[in-house]
C-alpha cells in the first residue's frame, strides 16, 4: 500500500485563511500552556501533519507534556495524532518513542471510564504496526468482559482488525468471539461479534444461526441484517444450503425494519425464482414504496420492481400486482409517478386492464382543480397519456375514458388539454364506433375551450367527422356561437362608439341576417339573443381570438366550415337550403377577412391566412368535384398515415424489447453446469453484496464492447515528457458524480526524491476534494497518487498542476515539473433521452442559450453523417427512421440527450448534400445546439466540431 493510500479515517476541517504556526512557539505551547492552550496547539500539531509537515522535534515534546493529561479532549486528540504521525524510521523500524506510547495505552485500556476504554480501542483498530499492539493483547481481550457495551463492541473490532491484519498476535480469535456470542445479550455487540464470525469463519457463524433460526425475528435489525448478508453468501457459494435457510428470510420480509425488509426481498429473489417467492419479495416491495417517506428510498425500491419485470417468468406474477403498484400513485412527487405508471402500463394485460382504467380515472378526476402543487398539470399529463396508450392497447376501454378526458379540453392547462386533443383524435380516426359518441361529447365542451390552439384542433375534428345533416347544422350553431354578432367590424365599432345599449342589443340579435325561415336555425337566434346578459367585456372565445390578432385559427375555421359545407351540400338535396348554408359559411369567412383587414385587431392579418380564407371562399363558390375530394377524402387519408406509420414504430420499438428481454437459447449453445462453472463465468451469479460495494466505491467494471484493457487505456494521459526528472501519467476514472485521477509518478533520477507532492488545481464546475499527501521516491521508483474530484454540472472541465520535489542532499529550492492539462469528457455525463414532439418543442422555444456548429467534414453520406454525430455526442434521433429513410440531397433531424445532472440538451441537424460539386463531395451544412446552461451549449458544440471528422483507422 503506498503512502497515498494511507489515508487516515478521521476528516479534519481547515480553515484555511490562518496562516500556519512556527515549530517553536508550538513546543511552547505544548510545554507551558494550561489545558485549553495545550488543546488549541495539537489541534494545530495534528492540522499541520495532515498538509504533509513532518515536525519530528515535538513528538517527545507531546509524550512527555500532553500524554500524562487525564483531560478527555486531549486524549480524544491524542488518539487522532497517533493515527496520522509516522511511525516509523526512514528505513521502516519502529521509533524508540512508541514504546512510551504503548504503555500508556495499555494504562487507557484498563482506565475506570468505559468511553477512554472504547475510544482507545476504536484507535488501535486502525494501527497497522504489530509490535505496538503485541503488549497490548492481554488488555484487550480482558476489554471482552467489560460491564458496559460500549467497550465490549469496541472489543470485538478490535480483535477482529488484529485477526485480520496480524493473525499470529491472536489466533483462537474466532473460537474467542464465538463464546461471546453465546453468552452476549446486547444487539450492537451480538451484531459485531457476528459479522466478525462471518468473514473470519463462516462455519462458526452457521452453527450459531442454526442454534436461534427461529428467534431470528426477535433480534434487532443490525443484528437481522448481518444475518441476511450471511445466508445470502452461504447459499450463493452453496445453492444445496437454500432449502434451510430459505424459511428465515421469509420470516425476515415481515421485519419491522425498512432496510431489513429490502435486503431480504433482495436476498430472496436471487435465491429463489418460485411464483410464491417473488410475490411475497414484490409484495414486500410495494409495501416499502407506500410507507417510506423519503422520496429517494421509492425511487430506489421501484427500480428494484422495474429490474424483476425486466425478467419474463417474473412478469406475470407482477401483472397480479398491478392494482397494488397503483397504490403508490398517492406519493405527491412527480419521478415516482411517473416512473409507477410507466411500470403499470409494461404490466397491463387484458385481465386487469379494466381495474387499472377504473383507478386511472379517478386519479384525473382528483387532479380537477386542484392546484395547490405544482405538479399537478404535469402528473395530469401523465395520466392522459397512460389512458391514451392503454385505450390503443385495449380498444374496448376507449369509451370509458373519452368522456371522462373531453372534459379536461377547456382546461387551463394547454398541455394536457393537447394530450387529451391527440387522444382524440387517434380514437376517432381508429373507432368508428365511437365517432357519435366523440362528436356529441365534443360539441358539448367546443364552448368551453380556453386555449387557441386547443380550439384550432377542435374545429378541426369537427369539421372532419361531422357526417350527419344534424351534427353539422351543430358544428354551425356553435360555430356562430362562438363568433357573436357579425358583421364583426360594425358591431364593435358601434359598442367602441357606445351606441349599442345592452336593451337594445337584445333586439339586435334576433334580427340579423339569418337563414331564419329553416327550422333548424331557431336555437340560433335564441343564443345569440341571450349574450346581452353577459358583461361587455365577456366576449365569445373565437371573437375574442380573432380581436387578439391570432388568424391562424381563422384559417382552420375557414377549411371547417368548407369541409361542413361541402359535406351538407351532398346530404341534402334541396337547392335552396344548400345554398343558404353555403352562402352562410361564405359570410362568416367575409367578416372575417373584413376584420381581419381593419384596424380592430391587436395584430392584422397575416397574408397566409388571407389567401387560406381566400381560397375556401373560392372552393365554395365553385364546388368542384376535385376539391370535394382534396378536402373531405385526403386530408382524413392524410391523418390515417400519419397514425398507421406511428403506431408500427410502437409496434416496432415494443418487439425490439420483448426480444432484448426473451432469453433465446439456440440448439448448439453451451449448457452451464454451476459445479464446473469458473467463478468469472458466473455472470447472472454474482455476488450481489460485492457488486453494490463496488459501486458505491466507484469500481464498477463497465461491459465494454470491445477489450475492456484498451478501453481502459484509452483513457490515459500522458502529464510530463519521457525526459522529464520525473514522469506521470494519469488513468481518468469518472463514477457519475466523482472523477478519481490515478496518477503514476516515475523518479527517473538516481537521486531519492523527497517531498515529492502532486498539486492540482481545476478549471470549470470541478472540486477538488482533498490534498494529495507528498511521498518520498527512491531512485528509479514509482508510486500511484489517487486525487478525487466533484463535478457539478455539464461543462468541459479542466484539471492542471504540477509535481514538486526535493532532491536528498541538494541545497536548491524545490523543483517543479508542469504536468499537461487533463481535459474532462463530457460525454461520461450525457446519456440519450427520448420526449415527445411537444415537449421537444417547448423546451426548444424556452432554452436561451444557442450554439450553432457548422458541418466541417469528410463524410460524404448523409445519413453515416448522422450516425456518426450521435455516436460521438451519446444523443437520441427523435426524428423516426421513416421520415430519415430514402435520398433526397438534404435531410433534417431534431436530437435529444440528458445528463446525469437532469440538464436537457437539444439539437438539430439540417444537412445536405451538394450534389453540384459533385458524388464525393463532403456533407455540408448546420447543426444547431440549445440548452438552459451556456456550459452544455459550448461543451457539446466543441464535442461535435472536435470528432466531425471520420477518422480513418
């Protein structure tokens, strides 16, 4: 183990703006000053040792003042500053000077007061030299018998670190615990003792659980969950075990301690793959989910749920859990949620989709205004959506859940509105049975409608399926509903005037121009008659849309009210009535354009939307059979491509995963027997203990396509040249949050290197955690440094510093070696995300940060272009493959990742292919990059220019 990794256990705050005190004054303060004094000055001492001061004239200094004080702080400090105080002579023998250490030592083992008892033999725990602690044996071993626990648990680690270390100093060590176990009746030291059992002689810990496997329940949870770590290493070095213990952990699931409960689920589904088994461990599961409060425990947990659905045996006993998955729902955070009802719906099957619509339901209607969190319109959002897939799933529950989500359309919330918006219109187009139904509902809501763009999607429903004379004389009714009084210019000009009086507005309204002589116009003129009740300022939706300068819904209206016309003129055959509805669609386009053109609107019309109006106006008053077809037969053909396209790319994305997730065996593949399987093999075998302390430690080993030893290679750097007096290289290990640097440093003199410190200083949203601490080199000789590193945001990060030293014998000053910058990835931080066009969109109109990249390179294939990006910047084409198949010379592509720090990242790649300069001519053009942080815009900018260039291996 190299000095560096010598680390000490105790972490100590500086203050770093003192500025640091002489040796002499020191040695004063130690030799003459009160307790107080003598306290404040090894704070000091011990502060000074840990920034890599030697200071070897105030160790006798401290035995022979400081160490006889019977004050509990300074020994507390005392026992800090032997941790961390070298030992040892240059040449590795013990100092003389310890010896006096160790008697006094030895005289704290036997102090009356349990907490200097206990303090010390936490200490010795962390002493590495053997014949410090050889005379201190007796003493610790009489610690066992102690009266108080707190000594005794102490007692135990300590015999267990010297079994482990120095083995030789106490070799009954085991027999030694086991005794104690038997006859020990307090949790903290039966849990110590155990665990000591369990990795210094696993038999004697057996015979102990077998002796009390049925009071197991009694224990306490430190104790259950040592117990659980033990059965599941035994049954997974020995699966013939897993028939006697299997029951225990089943008892163990009904612990009344969380984190017992969670370790034996865990325990039991790797041990057990019975339908019993993973219901009770799921069952245990949910149970943890519903009663934690802490958001990250569920969150955790419901990973653990997602990981067994993972497994196809596992699923259909979980299908039977849907309802109670569900009960989670009730947790007000939004990523619970969402990630609960994204598990229900891979879950659903026919037999509990219709309990799971029903729960669904009642869910959205409990978000109905209720506004008191934020998340509200977001988790209604969620829930339109998991209704949306499960009707396409299930079509037989589409008429449950219209009615109830047509309500949402006047809602507030543009976004959920346009969720429930799309829903519909996926279900009218694919149901046939349900267009009656989603008609009259629509009709009843149309009125209510706030948002624009909701009521441009309405009318165009409306004008798309209405196909009865009856529905479409409604869609009318509604329509002039909504518009008011026309002409819209005169009347707002008089009631600007002041001369239309709210009595005289009355009477206004049954005399308008209308076809009134039709019966079924005379519900027309009673609504439009009752508006006077309303204040003046309470305008109809589509008038007050209109007034507000927003034409584009003119423009839609106008190609509903073409659509409906044209439609009517085929249901019915009377001249005279054809004409008076087309002549009334007409007028209602011409009042439009009128105020469209005058000064009334926040905003005129745009020419777009004039010559959209103008053109409907053309089609109506010609009629001709081509325009009948473009607007009543292709639009709809249209809309049913579109879905038919999207819902194979479902259907597509759906099998991909099922086949990931089925494991295909095929005939000539090696069958696995456990008994002669190498233990490297056993990959679904691992050992799941070892795996999350690996990763809690930043060890995880990545399944890395190719050579996992040159992908580990490839991430070394090269700090100082091979001429260097001293050379390093550094391996980058990035662990999500944390970076750890490796450092290898060569002395590549003849000369002992002393002092020799690696100091780094970093760039960017980059922390250094912690001082290396300086080593001393012998000729020729290398030594690892390992320096951690924090990083809080998305943004290239550089590390650079240099290696200073001092030569043995050399009166100079200290020498510096610069090391060369290490430039941090950010492609370690991004992962691809997928979202909605929608969402897409709206994050792209709110990201205020852009960087636009120009396309600079030797591909001369668009879409190995395209491949190529998203290889190197770890990004999601949302744009689907159909839109990207075929050859046209250009192609555009939206982008999409997320890093692990939840900063969204968006692109577009707008590029073609110059055929002019002809077929090998490079690819050219733009690709555009926003997110809500200038450091993600310019990092994944320099990403994208640094490997536009297809390197040629």
């Amino acid at each position: 183990m190299t000095a560096a990794e010598n680390v000490c256990y105790t972490l100590i705050n500086v203050p770093m703006d003192s500025e640091p005190p002489s040796e002499i004054s020191l040695k004063n303060d130690l030799e003459k000053g009160d307790v107080k004094l003598k306290t404040e000055a090894l704070k000091k001492v011990i502060i000074m040792i840990l920034n890599g001061e030697k200071l070897p004239g105030l160790l006798m200094t401290i035995i022979r003042f400081v160490l006889p004080l019977q004050d509990h702080t300074i020994k507390k400090l005392l026992l800090v500053f032997w941790e961390i105080v070298p030992k040892t002579t240059p040449d590795g023998r013990l100092l003389q000077e310890m010896i006096l250490v160790c008697d006094a030592y030895r005289k704290d083992l036997q102090h009356p007061n349990e907490f200097i008892r206990g303090s010390t033999l936490r200490f010795l725990c962390k002493l590495k030299e053997a014949e410090l602690l050889e005379p201190l044996m007796p003493a610790i071993r009489a610690c066992l018998e102690h009266r108080h626990s707190y000594v005794r648990r102490n007692a135990v680690l300590a015999i267990y670190t010297i079994y482990r270390n120095f083995e030789h100093l106490i070799p009954d060590a085991p027999e030694l615990i086991h005794d104690f176990l038997v006859n020990e009746k307090d949790a903290s030291c039966k849990r110590n003792a155990f665990m000591m059992l369990i990795h210094a002689d696993q038999d004697r810990a057996l015979d102990y659980l077998s002796t009390c496997i049925d009071q197991v329940q009694t224990f306490g949870d430190i104790l259950q969950l040592v117990i659980v770590e033990l059965i599941y290493k035994v049954c997974h070095a020995n699966p013939s075990e897993r028939a006697r213990f299997i029951r225990c952990i089943y008892n163990l699931l009904q612990s009344s301690s969380p984190a017992v409960k969670y370790e034996a689920a865990g325990t039991l589904v790797t041990l057990s793959s019975a339908p019993t088994a993973i219901k009770a461990a799921a069952q245990c599961y949910i149970d943890l989910i519903i009663k934690e409060s802490d958001n990250n425990v569920k969150l955790i947990v419901l990973d653990r749920l997602i990981e067994l659905k993972e497994h196809p045996s596992h699923e259909r006993v979980l299908q039977d859990l849907v309802m109670d998955i569900l009960r989670v729902l009730s947790t007000p955070d939004l990523e619970v949620r969402k990630k609960t009802l994204q598990l229900a719906l891979d879950l659903v099957s026919s037999r509990n989709v219709e309990e799971l619509v029903i729960v669904l339901k009642k869910e959205v209607i409990k978000t109905n205004n209720v506004t008191e969190h934020e998340d509200t319109d977001k988790y209604r959002q969620l829930l339109v959506r998991t209704l949306h897939s499960c009707s396409v799933r299930f079509p037989d529950m589409a008429a449950n859940v219209i009615p109830v989500l047509m309500e949402f359309l006047s809602d507030n919330n543009e976004a959920a509105a346009a969720d429930v918006l799309e829903f519909v219109r996926e279900a009218i187009q694919r149901f046939d049975n349900l267009r009656p139904l989603i008609v009259e509902k629509m009709l009843e809501v149309f009125h209510s409608i706030k948002s624009v763009k909701i009521y441009r999607g309405a009318l165009w429903i409306l004008g798309e399926y209405c196909s009865t004379k009856e529905d479409i004389q409604s869609v009318m009714t509604e329509v002039r509903r909504s518009l008011g009084e026309i002409p819209i210019v005169e009347s707002e000009i008089k009631k600007e005037a002041g001369e239309l009086k709210p009595e005289e507005e009355v009477s206004v309204g049954p005399a308008q121009k209308l076809v009134t002589e039709m019966g079924t116009y005379a519900t027309q003129s009673a609504l439009s008659s009752s508006r006077p009740a309303k204040k003046e300022e309470d305008r109809p939706p589509l008038r007050g849309f209109l007034l507000d300068g927003d034409f584009f819904v003119a423009a839609s209206l106008a190609t509903t009210l073409t659509k409906i016309a044209l439609r009517y003129m085929s249901l019915v055959q009377e001249k005279k009535k054809q004409n008076s509805f087309n002549a009334e669609a007409m007028l209602l386009m011409a009042t439009i354009l009128h105020l469209g053109k005058s000064s009334l609107p926040k905003k005129p019309i745009t020419d777009d939307d004039v010559d959209r109006i103008s053109l409907c106006l053309k089609v109506l008053s010609e009629c001709s059979p081509l325009m009948n077809d473009i607007f009543n037969k292709e639009c709809r053909q249209s809309l049913s491509h579109m879905l038919s396209a999207k819902l194979e790319e479902e259907k597509l994305s759906q099998k991909k995963e099922s086949e990931k997730r089925n494991v295909t065996i095929q005939p000539d593949d090696p069958i696995s027997f456990m008994q002669l399987t190498a233990k490297n093999e056993m990959s679904s075998k691992e050992d799941q203990f070892q795996l999350s302390l690996l990763a809690a430690m930043g060890n995880t080993q990545r399944k890395e396509a190719a050579d996992p030893l040159a992908s580990k290679l490839n991430k070394v750097t090269q700090l100082t040249g091979f001429s260097d007096p001293v050379y390093a290289e550094a391996y980058v290990h990035v662990n999500q949050y944390d970076i750890v640097l490796d450092v290898l440093v060569v002395n590549q003199t003849s000369d002992t290197l002393q002092n020799c410190t690696l100091e780094l200083a970093t760039l960017g949203d980059l922390k250094l955690v912690e001082k290396p601490s300086p080593l001393t080199l012998a000729p020729h000789d290398f030594a690892n440094i390992k320096a951690n590193v924090k990083v809080a945001s998305t943004e290239n990060g550089i590390i650079f510093g240099n290696v200073v030293y001092d030569v043995s014998g050399a009166a100079s000053d200290r020498n510096c070696v610069v090391l060369s910058d290490i430039h941090i990835d950010i492609m370690d931080y991004i992962q691809p995300a997928s979202c909605t066009d929608a969402e897409f969109r709206q994050m792209w109109a709110e990201f205020e940060w852009e960087n636009k990249v120009s396309v600079n390179t030797n591909i001369i294939d668009l879409n190995e272009y395209l491949q190529h990006i998203l290889k190197s910047t770890n990004m999601k084409c949302l744009t689907p493959e159909k839109a990207l198949s075929g050859y046209c010379g250009f192609m555009a592509a939206n982008l999409y990742a997320r890093s692990i720090f939840g900063e969204d990242a968006l692109a577009n790649v707008s590029i073609e292919k110059p055929i002019h300069l002809g077929p090998e001519a490079p690819v050219t053009g733009h690709i555009r990059i926003r997110a809500k942080s200038q450091g993600m815009a310019l990092s994944l900018g320099d990403k994208i220019n640094l490997s536009q260039k297809k390197t040629s291996l």
